[in-house]
C-alpha cells in the first residue's frame, strides 16, 4: 500500500523528523501506554528530513531490510523493539543488528503500542474494519476518556447474523493469510449476532467480554484453560486468529491518517505499509491419525 503520491509544487515542503513524530505522538500519546510498555522514538535524528514512511508490525531484520531498500526514513511499528530493556545492543544479537542497520542508514524508529491499542480510532478498530463490523463502543472503556470513544477492545454488530462458522470464515478471508489460519471453538451454527474483539492477545478481557454478552469473541493467542473455561460454562463462540494477522490491519488505517496529516500540512511525505508476513509461524499440518 503506498497512501501517498509525490507532491509538487512550491507550496509542498518536506517535514523533519521531530515534526512528523508529533503528530503520531498526537495520534497516540505515549502517556496513555500501559505503565510495562516501551513506546515512542527507538532512534533517529530529530533533524533529519522524512519525505518516506513505513508501517508494520514488527520492527525486525526484513522490515529494516524493505525500509532501506524503498529508501523511508521511518519507520513505525506497533511492536516495540526493546520491550523489557536491554544491556546490548551489539550487532552479534538480532535486535542488535537492527539497530545498526536503521542507525547506519539514518532510518529512524517510532514504536506505538498499547497506546494505539486503545486509541481512538485504534487497533480494535481496524480490526474490526477489516471484518464489516459496526463499532458500538470500546469493550473496556478508558475511564479518563469523558466521550467513552477510547479504550482496549471493541463490541460490534454485524449487518446481518450468521453462524459462528460462517463468521469464522469472514475472518480467514478478510485477514492476512498466516500459517495458523483461524480456529474456533463452540457450537459451529450458532448464530452471531455482536462479537466483541481484540487485536493481539485477548484472554485477559475475558471477563469484559462475559459481561458484554457478546455471541463470540474474535482475538489472538487464546489459551488453552481461558478458552476451554470460556467455552464450558456458556454459549460464546471463540475465533482465534494470528496475533500478527490480527494487528496487520491497523497499519492500514495509522498509514492513512498520517497520509491525511501531511495533506493538511502539504508535506512531500510518501507513506507505505508492508506486507511482508511477519508472524514467526510458517507452516501449519492439521493433527490426526494418517488415512
């Protein structure tokens, strides 16, 4: 996906770093991350000129690779680098060398988290944009937010219901392809009528999403004890993407509203978004007794 086309002109500039970064910052302020996250500029030069971004989930050695090759001078990933600190970072170690590639290349390094996560608009609702869900409200809402827009989760309607197996298979078909795929569990014809949903891992909101009396709960990384509870003691239907898969959609939508920020500001800014997979799992054999 390429948001923007070269501009031209003499009413056209090419934004700084620093001036590019406060706007994502404004898209997602790094005081609303949760208190264990690591978000905003990894490195790069305030002063440098950005007229390519690029978007992605995880800020790994092929994403840096796609960044130098198509010549962005950004790169923004909604998985931190450095999540639990580092004493290191020699290029002998993988996070390492990426350091070095993207300070090498003057390629700077902007991560938002958990506070794109419950942003308005954030990652729960690009997923759900990605599946034709209508947005209700936040599934737990953020309580500083007085317009209730904000928050981790979304609790959506469909259009029009269907089975849980026919909504699991909306979802295999609207999300990027991974090696996983999407599984489910529950009664297969229920009908779905509201779906609550999470992008990345969502066992935790068990709880909110019980209390939601939703018909299912679309996420990622459901466990093993957290499913089997939710699935033995009522009637909601789980579906459980990749975790990538999940938050891939949200470069999308953070990709066009920056592409709308520098139309507003006439910056000669070109924004991209990768497709490169980057879910660690590449092949997937369903289990079984050979025929």
């Amino acid at each position: 996906m390429d948001c923007g086309a070269r501009r031209t002109g003499s009413l056209s500039s090419v934004p700084r770093l620093s001036e590019v970064i406060s706007e994502l910052d404004a898209l997602w302020p790094p005081e609303r991350a949760e208190g264990w996250d690591a978000v905003g500029t990894v490195c790069g030069d305030p002063d440098a000129e950005v007229d390519r971004v690029l978007f992605a989930v995880d800020p790994v050695q092929d994403i840096a690779d796609e960044a130098l090759k198509l010549g962005a001078q950004l790169i923004v990933t909604h998985h931190p680098l450095y999540l639990r600190g580092t004493t290191t970072v020699a290029a002998g170690t993988f996070k390492g060398r990426v350091v070095h590639t993207l300070i090498k290349h003057d390629i700077a390094l902007h991560v938002a988290h958990t506070n794109a996560d419950s942003a308005d608009p954030g990652v729960s609702d690009a997923l759900a944009g990605a599946l034709d869900l209508r947005v209700e409200r936040p599934l737990v809402p953020d309580p500083t937010d007085p317009a209730g827009r904000r928050g981790l989760g979304r609790i959506c309607t469909l259009d029009h219901p269907e089975t849980l197996a026919a909504f699991a298979a909306r979802a295999a078909a609207r999300l990027p392809a991974t090696a996983q795929g999407i599984r489910l569990a529950g009664d297969p014809d229920a009908l779905v009528r509201t779906v609550a949903v999470s992008g990345g891992s969502g066992d935790s909101l068990f709880d909110a999403v019980r209390a939601a009396g939703v018909d299912a709960f679309l996420t990622a990384d459901l466990r093993h004890h957290p499913a089997s509870e939710a699935v033995q003691h009522s009637s909601l239907g789980l579906v459980d993407a990749a975790h990538w898969a999940t938050e891939w959609p949200w470069c999308e939508q953070a990709a066009a509203q920056l592409d709308a920020i520098s139309d507003r500001h006439g910056w000669d800014l070109r924004v991209h978004v990768s497709k490169q997979v980057t879910d660690p799992w590449t092949t997937h054999h369903s289990s079984g007794a050979p025929n």
